[in-house]
C-alpha cells in the first residue's frame, strides 16, 4: 500500500477519489433527514485550510466531530461537484478523526 499524500484543498479536483487533508472546521450546519425508512442524519460542515474552503457531508455520528476550530484529518475522501461547489464525501473506507493539537494555519476564506 502506498503512502498517504496530502494535498491541499486548492489542489482538490472534482471526480477526485482518495483524498487525504488536513483542515479546519469553520462551520457544521444543515443537519439532513433521510425519510427513506433508514433514518440517516446528515451534516454538511465548511471546512478549510490556508489555500481555500470546502464542503464536507458527514454523516450523524461524524458530525460530533465537526465542531468550529476543531481540525480534523480526513483520509480517502471522494470529491463531487454540487451546486456549482466541490463537495467531500466520506465513503465506506474514508476516516475522519480529530486532531489533538490544533493547525497552525487559518482558513482562507476568499
């Protein structure tokens, strides 16, 4: 298995799969209901580094990780575009976990 490569969110293209980033929680909202019989909640939360934002959908369990300043490692990711925005989504295998010390970075917000 090869390396984990981060990238930044600048260099997130759309139809992008396995992406590794670091970034920072500016906003967790949105929180969805799946009337489908399943009931799945989902959040979507804005999410950065220094070279840009982005949009990540997580789901109801991961969503409490998803608090503003909080940052988070996020590993093998798939990209879409939505809306006319690059989105991530966490797939079966993609992971999301906090990190314990906080990034040395701000969001850039522009």
């Amino acid at each position: 298995m090869a390396p984990s490569c981060f990238v930044k969110v600048n260099g997130i293209k759309p139809d992008s799969m396995h992406v590794d980033v670091v970034v920072k929680v500016l906003s967790c909202d949105a929180r969805l209901h799946c009337l489908s019989g399943a009931g799945l909640q989902f959040a979507c939360a804005t999410v950065g580094d220094e070279t840009g934002t982005v949009m990540l959908r997580v789901s109801g369990q991961q969503a409490r990780l998803c608090d503003p300043g909080t940052t988070l490692v996020i590993r093998g990711a798939r990209a879409e575009l939505f809306d006319g925005q690059i989105r991530l989504e966490l797939g079966r295998w993609s992971r999301l976990a906090p990190l314990t010390e906080s990034a040395i970075f701000s969001p850039n917000l522009t």
